[in-house]
C-alpha cells in the first residue's frame, strides 16, 4: 500500500511539474493535473491540502533532484582528478555532456518558473528556493575556495559572486535552450562560465598569453 501511495504522489509531481513548466502556475488547474495524472481528486487530496501544498512539495522535490544531480557530477570529478580547478572543469565538463545527451529541449527550471509567480504562493515556499539556490552557491563555492588556495585568482573576485554564475549561467541558459529550441545554448552558456573560471585562475592562460 505504501509503495502505491509513493507511486500515486509521484505520479502528481511528475505531472504537476510539466504542466507548470509549460502553463505556469496560475495557468495550471488542480483538475487538469488530475485529469493527465490519471488521479481522484480524492486521490490528490490524501497527499496534498491544495494547490500551495503542492507547490511546496514540488519545489522541495525539484531541488532535491538537481542536488543528486550536482553531487554524482562533482564525485565523479573527484574520482578524475585530484587538483581543485581541474575537478571543477571536469564537473562542467560532465554537466554539458549530460545535457547534449538528452534527446529533447530542456525543459525548464520549476524554480524560475515560480519565481515569475511569487504573488501567488506563499512565504514557505520563497523560503525553499531561496534556500535551494544559496545551497547551489555553497556547493560551489566550497570548490572554488579550494581552487583560489592553489591558484590566486588574476583580479579580485567574489568566490560568493562566482558561485552563483554557476546558477545564472544554467538558468539564462535553459531559457535561451527553450527560446531557441536547442540544447545548445545552454551548453554554450555553461562552457562561457567554465572558460571563465579558467580565465580567473587556471595558470595555463597565463603561460599561453606569454
């Protein structure tokens, strides 16, 4: 029983999450995930008290997805190499080869989505994607102190600054992927953030220059 219920309320995120991608919140109405989730209101109401209920779940379910994501893509650069700046590339390096792995457009970020729609959700639900993102630029942050250790950056730089360029960067790129229908631009946006972090702190441009 437990496992159905588990299945059920999957299949309500799962459901829920691409039609906001595609409608917006407001744009999506309970009935309509009902309709495509193939669930009794009854059903959805065992899990969720409404709509705001649903958004918070959402939002705790779409970061916890993208952590996984970010901590297997960073272990396996950590099994790579043993040199911070290095691991960090190579963790770039394995995200845009996941993205062009993918056989249709990206489709989209549910915590810009929201964001687009703060009216309408609560506090509690602000409060998880603020935490989300500022667990983003700790994630990466904590591997560029690791880098400015070994390398001095070139300029003075913000290590808080240039770990939520790892945020912006995928972001602005999953809205130019959607935009322009190709995957593409978000791997090219990604790859300018890793050029830049080469640009920062990798002594080999240094030595290219000369």
């Amino acid at each position: 029983m437990a496992t159905r219920a588990n299945s059920s309320r999957e299949r309500i995120l799962a459901t829920a999450e691409a039609l906001i991608l595609q409608k917006g919140f407001t744009g999506t109405s309970i009935e309509e995930i009902l309709d495509k989730a193939a669930i009794t209101k009854g059903g959805f109401f065992y899990h969720f008290n409404g709509k705001t209920a649903l958004a918070r779940a959402l939002v705790e379910r779409y970061i916890e997805q993208d952590n996984a994501v970010f901590h297997e893509l960073l272990a396996q650069a950590d099994r790579l190499s043993e040199d911070p700046l290095q691991r960090l590339l190579i963790f770039l390096n394995l995200f845009t080869e996941m993205v062009s792995g993918m056989l249709t457009i990206h489709p989209g970020c549910l915590v810009a989505a929201f964001t687009y729609e703060l009216q309408q959700l609560d506090e509690e639900v602000r409060e998880q994607m603020v935490a989300g993102l500022l667990g983003w630029r700790t994630l990466i942050a904590e591997r560029l102190v690791e880098v400015a250790e070994r390398y001095p950056a070139r300029t003075p730089v913000s290590i808080d600054t240039l770990a939520d360029m790892f945020s912006s960067s995928l972001e602005g790129g999953i809205i130019l992927a959607r935009l322009l229908d190709n995957n593409q631009a978000l791997i090219d946006q990604v790859q300018s953030y890793r050029t830049h972090l080469r640009l920062v702190y990798d002594p080999a441009i240094s030595a290219l220059a000369h």
